[in-house]
C-alpha cells in the first residue's frame, strides 16, 4: 500500500492497478482540472522510470463528488481481459451510501429505465427510446439519528445509476443535491466504493480488495 499525496494505491504490478479516489478528484482529466489518472500516470512515470507516454486506461469511472476504489489497467492486454470481465459482470463492485431518510424495506432491489440526460440520469418508463434497464442490490447497514448507510451491490452500470435510483424512490444519497438532496455542499456526496473484486488478467487470481467509507 502507497500513498501519493491524498491517493491510496492498494496494488500496482505491471498489469493493473487498483487505488483510492478522494471525493472532489475526477477519475480521469478534462480541459482544466486533473484527475486520479494523472497523478497514477506521473507516478508510474516516477516509479519505473519511463520515457515517454504511459498506458493507464480506467476500467470503471467514479463520478468526480464520489470517493472510493477504482481498477485502472496498465496494458492493451490488461484493458482487452477487464473489458471483457465487466461486459460478463465477473467484476463485482460494491457501494457504501447514505441516504436520507429511512427506508421501508431494509433490504431489497430496484429496478428502473434510464435515459442520459444532460450531465444527468433521468428515470423514463421502459418504451422510452434509448431507455436502459439499471438494477441494483442494497441492505441496510446501519441507521442514523435522520439517515441510512445501505451496501449496494450493482448488477448494471448505468451512467449515476445509484444517484438516480435512490432518489427516484425518495431517499436521496447524502449531499447529492444534483438529485435532490437538501444537504451537504454537493462537492462532497456519500457514497463509497467499497470493495472491488476481479480476476487478475494474466495470473487469474481473483484479487478483493476494500476501502472504508469515510463517512461511517
């Protein structure tokens, strides 16, 4: 385990690498801001002292207010192998939320259609164009004095997915005011990759690794 400013890197070999996004750091870069790839980028750089470009492709992307793991492949193999595992769903990703209010169910799955809105996810009814099935496993794990902390486990990956499905059923994640929550600042949402299982591209180990949420 490493630690590059405020980045946690659980592993790096040749092939991937798994690390901890602070909430407020984008995955990858755009026009003004960098990214956890840049700062794995000039580590590697630094590490293995390399000239010239590195390869480091995201495997799954967080949004930019969301914190916790993220699986990066270091090489055109490694991309092609963890493609491949995620379009099979061999790649399990569970979530730590907390959502407002308190949930009638403890436990349960939703089931929604979504459509990619700007910068949003808009909840649409099936026969909508372009709609896409989003399905998502939760159980409660800890109540608040005026909040849930739920374990989610996605069977989709469907762009805000978690965002939108909380809210759409009246309990909006934690600070996520995009989607309808009253609290936070909205840089900061609660909601946490918090474990990553995958097989290993080239050993086919099957590697876990978890990240407490940092708001529990």
């Amino acid at each position: 385990m490493k630690w590059l400013d405020n980045v946690e890197i659980l592993y790096s070999d040749n092939h991937v690498v798994v690390a901890n996004k602070p909430s407020g750091m984008l995955t990858q870069p755009n026009e003004t801001e960098e990214s956890l790839e840049t700062y794995l980028k000039a580590w590697i750089k630094e590490e293995a002292k390399k000239e010239g470009n590195v390869f480091l492709h995201v495997i799954h992307r967080l949004d930019k207010p969301v914190s916790g793991l993220v699986l990066f492949a270091r090489t055109s193999k490694a991309l092609t192998r963890l493609n491949e595992e995620s379009r099979m769903k061999e790649i399990q990703r569970v979530y730590i939320a907390e959502v407002e209010g308190f949930l009638s169910h403890p436990e349960g799955q939703l089931d929604h259609y979504l459509i990619h809105g700007d910068h949003l996810a808009l909840i649409v009814e099936k026969e909508k164009e372009g709609a896409k099935h989003a399905r998502l496993f939760y159980k409660t794990i800890q109540k608040k004095a005026h909040t849930t902390v739920v374990e989610i486990e996605l069977e989709t990956g469907r762009y805000h997915q978690i965002r939108a499905q909380f809210m759409a059923i009246g309990h909006p994640i934690y600070g996520d005011q995009r989607y309808g929550s009253k609290a936070g600042d909205s840089h900061t949402i609660h909601l946490h990759s918090h474990r990553i299982s995958f097989r290993h591209p080239v050993s086919k180990e099957i590697l876990t690794f978890e990240s407490a949420a940092p708001f529990i």
